[in-house]
C-alpha cells in the first residue's frame, strides 16, 4: 500500500499545482523546483524569546531534543549516539506524548507542551541543543534554540539547514563525530555565543506580514 500511496500521492500533487503557485518553506524540498514557487521563513519569535536570557554552565555537556518521539525524526538514532559516548552527559527529550522509562538515568524524557514559558525554560536549562530529524525544511526549534543563545547540532542529511547562521554544526550520524563536536562547543562555548548575537533571525510579525503580502501579490 505504501508504494501505490506514492504514486497516487504524485498524481495529485502535480495535477494541484499545474495552475498554482507554492509557498515553500525550503528550495531542498523534492521536486518543488519543478514548478512556481515562493519562498517563506516560518517564525514564532517573539520579544519573549530575545530577553532575559540566561547564562549557563559548561562542565557537562546538557543535550536538548524538542520535538515529536518519532523514528523519523531521528531521536532514537540520538539516544543511541550518545549511549556510546565517553564524557558525562544529560539528554532531555521533549515531546513525549506518554512519559516512557528510559534504560539510561542520563537520558529523561518530558511531555509534549505548547507553552512558550515552558519550552523557554528548556532551552535555558541546558546548553546545546540537538536536531536528528533525516529530513527538515526551516526548523523554526534552530530560530528559538539560536534566540536563547543555544548552540545548535544537526546531521549531514540536513546540512542546509545551517544556512547562514552562526552557531550551528553539522556532525556526522556517528557517536565518535557527535562527541567531537559536542566537546569542541563545550570548551569554545562563550567564544560561540559571542559570534552566535550577530545572527539574523526572522521574527514572528515579519513571517505574517511577509505572507500577507505575498498572498496579496497572487490574489489575482
């Protein structure tokens, strides 16, 4: 059935937008080149995300996931990474739907929310955060982790995402390359946040002002 979904999913997609336009989020995204396509940057930032920032410690490395507890968002790819790691760590997983036992104390997991407050309060918590997803287009978690001054970790499969901002790495998908990283971060911490406050990140108010335009330029 997943192999004839395909293909029923392709027929319809390409009849759509014979006369349409795409609002796209990413120019990686598969065969969107194909057809007209204008591009957007998602954003949920806020005044709330850029003040009161708070300072962290860097003696041991706090790993941070947000996100769905799905295979193919990478997050048990992570869990095994960091099971072979050698240096002491802390993992925290946020976006459990039920709160599940992990086999390791390092690693915890924590319920879904949608409370900005609380999400806040995750990122300040720990001091690197971590994407894992084999696939993205514009991660609005990279905005909200940059904003809090959260050095960011992703994968070769989504290197695009490192666009330009400062303060992303990309690691391998391997335990060897992402404690390398991870250690390299750790002990360049204050030189990277200093570098990572140049970082251009859309806010919220433009992402809804530049879609409004946007749908007012194509209404007719």
């Amino acid at each position: 059935y997943g192999f004839l979904g395909k293909i029923i999913y392709q027929f319809f997609f390409k009849s759509i937008l014979k006369d349409l336009k795409v609002i796209t989020v990413s120019k990686n995204l598969t065969n969107i080149n194909n057809y007209k396509t204008s591009r957007i940057y998602p954003s949920e930032i806020d005044y709330r995300w850029k003040t009161n920032l708070k300072k962290t410690y860097t003696e041991k490395a706090k790993l941070f996931y947000l996100g769905r507890v799905k295979k193919e968002k990478g997050v048990f790819s992570l869990i095994n990474l960091v099971n072979k790691f050698s240096i002491d760590f802390d993992l925290n997983i946020l976006g459990a739907t039920i709160i599940k036992k992990s086999l390791s104390n390092k690693i915890k997991y924590h319920l879904e929310t949608s409370k900005k407050e609380k999400i806040i309060e995750f990122f300040d918590k720990n001091n690197i955060f971590i994407l894992p997803s084999y696939t993205e287009g514009y991660p609005k978690v990279v905005l909200e982790s940059l904003s809090r001054l959260r050095p960011v970790i992703i994968f070769n499969e989504i290197s695009h995402v490192k666009a330009n901002f400062k303060g992303v790495f990309v690691s391998k998908r391997k335990s060897k390359s992402l404690q390398k990283t991870i250690i390299h971060i750790l002990n360049n911490y204050k030189k990277i946040q200093k570098i990572m406050k140049n970082n251009k990140i859309s806010s919220k108010l433009k992402f809804q002002t530049d879609l409004r335009n946007l749908i007012k330029r194509n209404r007719y």
